[in-house]
C-alpha cells in the first residue's frame, strides 16, 4: 500500500498563551490538506517541514481540520519561526506513536496494577484518547475525578472512553491554540 503524500503551505504563529515566550509555533492545516487524513482525531504523521525531515502527531482543532504544534528545536533546524509561510510534507506514519503519559494519570496507573495492565494492552490511539479525556477539562477537580474514574473503568476492563469525540467538534473538548496578534 502506497501513502498518500499531503502537500499544502501554511503560516506559523506564535501562540497567545505559552508558559516560555518563544518557545514554539503552530500552525493549522488546511482542511483540503486535514480531509486527506485517516481520521479526524490525533495522527501520526512523518513528514518536511521546508524539506526538513520530522515526526509528529497532529491534533484535532475542533474545526474539522487538526494542528501542528513546532517546537523550537524544530523550528531552528527548518530555520523557519512565526509569521514564515512553510511549505510542508505528509504522509500519516506507518505506525502509531506512543503518547506522553502525563505524570498525574502514570503515577495512578502505578498504584492500581489491572489498570496498569489493561493500559499496557490497549493500542496508542486508545491510549491518546484516554489521556485527551483526562487533560481536556478545565478546572483541575474535574480532571483529578476522571484520573479516578479511568483508572477504575480500565480495572474493569473498559478498553475505551465512551462517547468521546476524537475530532473536538461536536464537544468543543479539543481546539488549536490562540495565535499571539
């Protein structure tokens, strides 16, 4: 099976929020580029960046459309920063990427082992679906409950989130970041 190579252009922003000024850009993909994709959810892709090689996983903006989040590492080896116009490469990548447990929920997942089995059975993508659950609440009381209640569902068996909307459309749980004006 031959990948589809997704070509577009897209401009860099700096977001409006960041905890370093500087520290990484973003940028939303077309959503001519975004439809080429397998799934309006998280995806991993491999691509260039103004022909610098990367890996990456896409998010979903809740528009339909997904973003790139570029860190400065990135950025300097593409030589490219906010306000750039890039011309960009993709192809979603031959395997699923292993998403960053954050440190509340994997210190949950250490002290209940049938969980902790069950997410060392799940695929990345169950797992990505997971943890967007868990972060994308506001207030933190909400987000400790669901660590809860994950790690209580997964000991039950409960392989996915019920009910959650990979894309961020329909519940507005997921969207790309402000850009700084």
């Amino acid at each position: 099976m031959t990948k589809t190579l997704i070509r577009f252009k897209a401009k860099l922003f700096r977001p409006a929020e960041s905890e370093k000024a500087g520290s990484w850009t973003f940028l939303i993909l077309p959503k001519t580029a975004s439809a080429k994709l397998p799934s309006r959810g998280m995806t991993a892709i491999e691509g260039a960046i103004n022909g610098f090689p990367f890996q990456a996983t896409l998010e979903p903006d809740g528009q339909k459309s997904h973003w790139l989040r570029v860190d400065r590492k990135l950025s300097k080896s593409a030589g490219v920063d906010a306000g750039d116009i890039v011309t960009l490469e993709i192809t979603p990548a031959g395997k699923d990427t292993e998403p960053e447990v954050p440190t509340d929920l994997r210190k949950a997942l250490a002290a209940a082992p049938k969980a902790r089995a069950l997410w060392s059975d799940i695929t990345p993508n169950a797992r990505r679906d997971w943890i967007h659950w868990i972060i994308s609440p506001k207030q933190p009381e909400t987000r400790t409950r669901r660590i809860k209640n994950a790690c209580s569902m997964l000991a039950t068996g409960k392989r996915r989130v019920c009910c959650f909307d990979r894309s961020g459309f329909y519940s507005k749980s997921m969207s790309a970041p402000k850009a700084a004006s």
